[in-house]
C-alpha cells in the first residue's frame, strides 16, 4: 500500500517516492528533516532541484540541495521525461 502524497508545496515540481528517505538536519530547531518526496525548482541565476524537507520536530519546511543528492534527482527527472 502506498502512502499518501503530501500537498504540492510552493515551487513544487514533481513528486516522486524515490525521493523519500532523504534526511538532514533542521536549520531552526537542529532535529531531523525528512524528505516529503516533492522535487523543487528554484529560479535564479542558475535555475536548480531542490528537495522539500519537513521537520519532525519543529514542523518547519523548505527546500535543500545537497551535492551527493543529485544522481538521484537526475534518475528522478529522468524518468518523468523532464532532463
């Protein structure tokens, strides 16, 4: 059985379950973010992915980019046709 996708956050993309399990360190609270599946873009200079992350113990959101994340970014947009 699959779990229910969360609500598209702003800037939301793609959602994908490959995306979930992902993990980091909340930058309010310090306690564990997980990935809520949701690929963002960010426009700017140079437009780039970024996965949403919730925290488990504050409730904050918002979009993290880390280098070692993206193989499995571009096998994600990949897949939905979007690279």
């Amino acid at each position: 059985m699959q779990s229910p996708r969360p609500p598209q956050p702003e800037g939301g993309i793609l959602y994908s379950e490959r995306l979930l399990g992902l993990q980091a360190e909340c930058p309010v609270c310090s306690g564990p973010e997980q990935s809520t599946g949701w690929l963002l873009e960010r426009e700017g200079g140079n437009s780039r992915w970024y996965i949403d992350l919730k925290c488990a113990d504050c409730g904050s959101r918002g979009g993290t980019w880390r280098l070692e994340w993206l193989p499995l970014i571009q096998d994600v947009l990949k897949a939905a046709g979007l690279s």
